[in-house]
C-alpha cells in the first residue's frame, strides 16, 4: 500500500508530518493492505495564515484493487486531530463496503 500526502502551501510537509500521516493510516487501514493500492492524504489550511479553530482540512483517499475509490474527510483544529479523524472515517467506510463483499 503506497501512500502520497499532499499538502498546500500553508503547510510544512516535513518529515515528522510523514511519519505521523503513515502511522494513522497504517494503524487505521493496515488490515486492508491486500485490497488497496495507494492511499493518498491531501492536507491544508482553509485560512492560510489566519488563526481559527476548524480550519484544519484532511481529505483520505484510498485507491482500491478493481473498485472505484472511496474518500474521507475531517475538519478539526489542528492537523493531528484532522489527519486522525478522517483516518477513523475512513476506515468505517472501508468496512462497510469491503465487509459486504467477503460476506
């Protein structure tokens, strides 16, 4: 499962926001490693430099093997709880519609 972060130009795409991004993602989605191909994580800051609770945005998208891809996403604020949120989201998709095909 290869996973891509995109961030905007608000944000620092270092390596401890990798590091935690692969993390969530390995911790919420690693059972479904099999069925999906490429996780891909696009972050930004809806006010830019402007200071604001919610205004955090993380949209999870997972690219699966022979379906069309399914998408969460999280408004929060700050990027952790964004990143965390849209992670669980995500993950309950997954559940439902992956569960419904091994049944």
């Amino acid at each position: 499962m290869k996973i891509q972060l995109n961030t905007d130009h608000h944000l620092r795409g270092d390596e401890s926001l990798s590091q935690h991004v692969e993390g969530v993602i390995d911790h919420s989605l690693g059972r479904y490693r099999n069925q999906v191909t490429r996780v891909e994580v696009h972050l930004r800051d809806v006010n830019g430099t402007k200071t604001g609770g919610g205004d955090k945005h993380c949209t999870i998208e997972a690219r699966l093997e022979g379906r069309p891809p399914v998408a969460a996403t999280e408004d929060a604020d700050n990027m952790r709880a964004a990143i965390s949120g849209a992670a669980r989201k995500l993950q309950r998709v997954l559940d439902s519609s992956l569960g419904r095909l091994s049944h």
